[in-house]
C-alpha cells in the first residue's frame, strides 16, 4: 500500500475522533488558521489535470482535512506520489511540517512540468478525473511570490511598499468575495488574470524585505479590504474611475475613482491587424465567426476617449466587442487607442469634458452627468464647467482596406495605483507608500487586517 493511501485509511477515523483527541505535542497544529490561507490554483480545468504528482518535504507532512482544517495525520515519509488510483486523497492538504513556518517547503513535481518546481507551506488535492493542485500558503507567503513578478526589485523601497500592500488587499478582497474560481475550489490563479505567481522562483530578498515592512497591512473602505486593482501604466494623464473603464457603478466601488496623474510617464504602443487575424481572434477567444472582415470602427468611447465598444462587420454579420473583451481579444496593452485605415493617426494632447462626475453628498459618493452639474451662488445659477486639461484627443477611421492600424497610450485597464506612477513618485518625489497608494485610491485607511 503507498503512502498516500495508508494516510486515508486512517484519515476518516482520525476524523470522527477530532472532538476528543487531542494532539498534545503540537496543539497549535491540530487546526489550520484557514483565514490566514490563501488557496492558489496551479493546475486546474479539464485540460490542465495532473496525472501522477511527487511532492518533497525534508520534515515530512502534517495531513489537514481541508474542509475542517483538522490535522489527521502526520507523515515521516519525505517524499509522497500520487497517481490516478489515488482518488482518494481528494480534499486533503499536504503540509510541510517544518516547525518554523518560513521554512515550510514543499518541491512538486507533476506530469505536465519538466522539474522540480518548490512552492510554500502546502498543496492541497481536489480529484475530478485527474487532480486539481493547489498550493495552500499564507497570504504573507504568498505577496513574497507576487511583488517582484509585478513590480522589479530594482524599483525605490516605497513604491515595493505600496505594492505589496496593493498586492495583499486585492488577494483578501477576491478571497473575502466569491471569484470565478470559486467553484473550482480555490480563490485565486496563478496567472495575470488575478496576480502573476510563481512559487518560490518568484521571490527575491529586496521584494520580499517589502512585504516584511509591511506585514498584515492592507487598505480598506468602511473596515472591508478593497478592490485594490492596479495597472502598469494609467496613460492620458488621468487613471479611470472603475465606471469609465469597465462601466461599473461607483457605488460598488467608490475608491476607485479618476484622479489626475502627472506622475505616470507616458506610454505609446502601436500594433497593425491584417482583417484575416481580427477574424482569427473572434474565433480563437470568442467563439465567434462573422466571416470575412469588411469594416472596423470604433462604436463608443469614453469621457477620457478610451475605447469602449469595437464595431466589427463581416460578411456573415456583425459584433461589437465590448470594453470588459477588447484587450484579451486583441492582444492590446490598453483600450485608449485610436484606429487609422491607411496608417497610424496621431495622439494629441487636448481638454476633454467628462461624461460622469463623482460628488459627494449626505449619502455616500454619487456618478452624476457632467450636463446635470451648475452652480448657486446665493442669486444666480449657472453651469459648472468641467475639464480635463490633462487628456488626449483621438482621431479614428474607418477601417476598410483590409488593414487596422491601432496606435495607443498606457499599459493595463488604468484603474487605481499606475505602478509606473508609483515608481516616480518614490524615486523623484520622495513620496512614501502610504501617500502613493492614499493619492490613487481615494478615501481609503491602511490598517493591519488581523
């Protein structure tokens, strides 16, 4: 019988006794902390199954029941294998049982990796026709492996601050609220649709000495952790307010609000579809096929010109890609763009006049349509004027010839902390991470979530 059978065996009575067996040598291991966990999908979907796992640990393994958090077994064994008749060990995590937690190491390796890859505290077994694996870490373990995949240890010691605690907050906010992996049993992937991760390999000593400066902090609004996205590059020298670049109410999140930024560099990309590859995309990320390609244009925009609608005619129809799909489908790093039909037009610096306004009244912050806006001033009333100096103005075509030249600013959806932004006003301004992360998301406390 291998290990991870005889584990099971004993696992289900050890289980039914938990309420009267106590483990005395090590009584603050008989429970996991579970709010002190984040669960990290590594490999996960009907494509991405692992088949047979190896996993190492040079102090052998605590075995939790995950659904309970209760310790059921200790194994000596340091290295464990897994293969397809091991169903069995579905809902269970392997924890390295080092008595130091920074030392809890586990090296896996499974059939769809080419080596040894090492991932901290443990890894956690879903079965659905081959295995789910997840790595079960904390969340301060966890930020160590983020910050310097999305910020460079190169970059000034506050603007790491600042992003290990954007880092945290947006972990604990997707845990706190159900996510898109929720039902596949973990709360997070570990890729750049939540936050780039990559096990130890990620860590670095300068990022990681970050993430130790600030441990446990996280921001929040009215006592609950935030929606604390971030972007590597705001562009047109606004970010955006959560409503302008995804059209969701404010109300949901009213931190994330447009504030000006003169601290972001300027970011300009360019990129050429020929109509044949729009249409590959609509197939290959969609699912869509409208035939050939006759006529790109852009649909809607936003306040700030950023694109929020793609209009696509083919000889079998018509689809409108909306502002949530543009990027992924097209591969873009943003959607303020502009579209030529024979080359790239310009981007011009110029006043724009917002849609939305944000205001503050006596029940909360509420959008209100720049039109609606005017002054009393005791006697008279007249219309508040509202612009945007700092903006760009975008030329688009319409796109026939069989070619769409899209020439853009920024880097990201633009919403809350500009990283590029960050980075500036660390290293040119002094600023301290507290005063970065305060002046991109608005109205916020920082505080230590335990």
């Amino acid at each position: 019988m291998n290990t991870s059978k005889r584990v099971l065996c004993i696992a289900l009575a050890l289980v039914l006794l938990a309420s009267v067996f106590a483990f005395a040598d090590n009584e603050e291991s008989d429970y996991l902390d579970k709010d002190n966990y984040i669960k990290l999908g590594l490999y996960y979907g009907t494509t991405n199954y692992a088949s047979s796992i190896t996993i190492n640990s040079d102090y052998g393994f605590n075995v939790y029941e995950e659904s309970s958090g209760v310790l059921v077994n200790h194994i000596d064994d340091t290295s464990i294998s897994f293969d397809l008749s091991d169903s069995d060990v579905s809902g269970y995590i392997y924890m390295s049982a080092a008595e130091d937690p920074d030392s809890r190491l586990i090296t896996m390796k499974t059939d769809r990796d080419s080596s040894f890859k090492t991932y901290r505290d443990g890894i956690y077994l879903i079965f659905r026709n081959g295995f789910r694996v997840i790595n079960y870490l904390t969340l301060e373990h966890y930020v160590w492996g983020i910050v310097n995949r999305e910020m460079s240890s190169r970059n000034p010691e506050e603007a790491l601050r600042a992003q290990a605690i954007a880092a945290r907050t947006y972990a604990l906010y997707i845990k706190n609220n159900s996510s898109s992996h929720s039902s596949m049993g973990f709360d997070l992937c570990s890729t750049t649709h939540c936050q780039v991760y990559g096990g130890v390999a990620s860590e670095n000593s300068v990022t990681t000495q970050a993430c130790k400066d600030t441990e446990g902090l996280i921001m929040t609004y009215d006592g609950e952790a935030i929606y604390a996205v971030f972007s590597a590059n705001s562009g047109g020298g606004y970010t955006m307010s959560v409503y302008d670049a995804w059209g969701i109410d404010m109300e949901k999140h009213p931190y994330l609000q447009s504030v000006e930024d003169p601290y972001t560099p300027e970011h300009r990309w360019e990129t050429t579809y020929l109509f044949s590859e729009l249409a590959d995309r609509l197939k290959t990320k969609l699912g869509l096929d409208i035939g050939d390609i006759v006529k790109v244009e852009v649909s809607d925009t936003n306040s700030f010109g950023a694109v929020t609608g793609l209009l696509l005619t083919g000889t079998n129809g018509q689809k409108r890609i909306p502002r949530s799909q543009i990027m992924s489908t097209f591969n873009l790093k943003s959607t303020f763009f502009c579209i030529g039909n024979d080359g790239y037009n310009e981007i011009t610096k110029a006043e724009a006049t917002p849609e939305y306004t944000y205001v503050l009244t006596t029940n909360g912050v509420q959008q209100v349509a720049s039109s609606l806006l005017y002054i009393y001033n005791g006697s008279t009333t007249s219309k508040m004027a509202i612009t945007k100096a700092n903006s760009y103005s975008m030329t688009n075509d319409v796109c026939t010839d069989g070619y769409c030249y899209m020439r853009g600013i920024g880097f990201g959806h633009g919403i809350g902390m500009s990283q590029n932004g960050a980075i500036t006003m660390a290293r040119d301004y002094g600023m301290t991470y507290d005063q970065i992360l305060n002046f991109y998301y608005t109205d916020i406390t920082i505080e230590n979530y335990r």
